[in-house]
C-alpha cells in the first residue's frame, strides 16, 4: 500500500514544539531550530513528490496495460484477416 499525502501545516515546529534538544538557549540554537526546520519541509516536499510520481507511474502503468490488450486483439483480428485473404487467392 503506498503512503499518501501529508499536508505540512507551515509552523516549523517539529514534535513537542521542537527538532533539536535546547541547552543553551542561544541564537546557535535558534538557527539550528530553523535550519533541521527547513530541511524537515524540504523532506516532505520531496516526499510528496515521490508519492506523485509513484501515482502518475501507476496510472501509466494502467494505461499501457491497455493499450497492449489493444494491440494484441488488433494482432488476432489482422491475422484471422490475412488468413481469409489468403484463403480467398487459393
């Protein structure tokens, strides 16, 4: 079963409120907050586009399925075609 899509609610906040265990409490801190922050959303950003594209696959996927289904009952029907011509120049 593939994941599906997770909307990000946009607040930076990771569990608890916070990425990083805080001891200092000092602006290092505050950067390195914002920094896993952004890489946390450029996480998930990728993440849905995975999942995108493991759905478009998917539906390619059906779309082939088809059209090879076509292809072979057009390649049925054209022989069987082929064989009444060649039946009807003997």
């Amino acid at each position: 079963n593939q994941p599906q899509r997770v909307m990000d609610d946009g607040s930076g906040l990771g569990p608890q409120g916070g990425y990083i265990g805080r001891i200092t409490n000092d602006a290092r801190e505050d950067e390195m907050e914002e920094n896993v922050g952004q890489v946390n959303t450029m996480i998930g950003n990728l993440r849905n586009m995975a999942i995108d594209m493991g759905s478009e696959l998917e539906n390619q996927n059906r779309q082939i399925d088809r059209i090879k289904n076509k292809a072979e009952s057009n390649e049925e029907r054209i022989k069987v075609a082929n064989q009444r011509a060649h039946n009807l120049l003997k």
